[in-house]
C-alpha cells in the first residue's frame, strides 16, 4: 500500500472557510469547548488560511494574520501523530516569509508549546488564560 500523499493549499475563507470551519469546529468548539464567540473572531475573511488534505480530505487547518501571527492551528484526531501539524506550520512560515514578515508570532496552548519549539519558536511573557485554556506567547524571528 502506497503512503498517504499530504497536500498543503493556501487560500481565503471564501474558498477555503467551509472545510478549515468544520476542521475548526470539531477540534476547538467540540473537542476542546471553545465558546462559539470565541473561535469566530470576525478575523477570518482578512487571513490567509491554510488546508491540510491528506489522499485529498481535509484534516488540518492554520491561519496567517496581516500582522505575521499565526493562529488556529488544528488537527482533526485521525490526522495527528502523522506530521500534518508540522507541515501546516512550515508553510504558515513560508507563507510568512512570502509576506515579508521580520517575524511569525503565536500564541501556544501550553501542552503544544514543545511542538512550537521544535520549530525554532521562543517562548516570552507570561503564561495568560484564553478561551479557559493556559497559553503562553512565542515567536520565530525570520532570516534570509
């Protein structure tokens, strides 16, 4: 049996809003109870968003800021364990860097601040509550 071929698409949320929504929906709003208001920011339509599909399904999702954060990163349970975040992060970084972007920011739920680390991300500031789960900054400084 041949391995899984992982796609990464770039898009915005007119055409990529109802597959990275329901991705969103299911990891943030029922698995981790996100309060609805919360995870639907308005931000949204001024992002660039990114979609993981593995053999052509949706299982992953992230979105750039205009300002270099990134944000909503999530994994859909049958896709974790298998590199998906890390590839939607390497292309949030590129998509970053595309921009021009000195830096890429993001605020890391603290059980997944290891992950961020493991993509050069330095952690600052102090440990802050979001949607009543523990978050800590950090960020990457880009170089040419």
């Amino acid at each position: 049996m041949s391995e899984p071929i992982l796609h990464i698409e770039r898009g915005d949320w007119q055409r990529l809003g109802p597959p990275a929504g329901d991705i969103r929906r299911r990891v943030f709003i029922d698995e981790q109870a996100v309060p609805e208001d919360e995870e639907w920011d308005g931000r949204d339509p001024d992002c660039l968003h990114l979609l993981a599909r593995l053999d052509g399904t949706p299982v992953g999702t992230a979105r750039l800021l205009p300002d270099g954060h990134v944000g909503r990163v999530a994994v859909l349970p049958a896709g974790r364990g298998r590199g998906i975040g890390l590839a939607l992060m390497r292309e949030a970084i590129r998509a970053a860097r595309d921009q021009g972007h000195a830096r890429v920011e993001l605020a890391a739920q603290i059980q997944a601040m290891d992950f961020y680390r493991r993509l050069g991300f330095d952690a600052y500031g102090d440990t802050f509550l979001d949607a009543g789960i523990p978050h800590r900054n950090m960020h990457l400084m880009l170089s040419d």
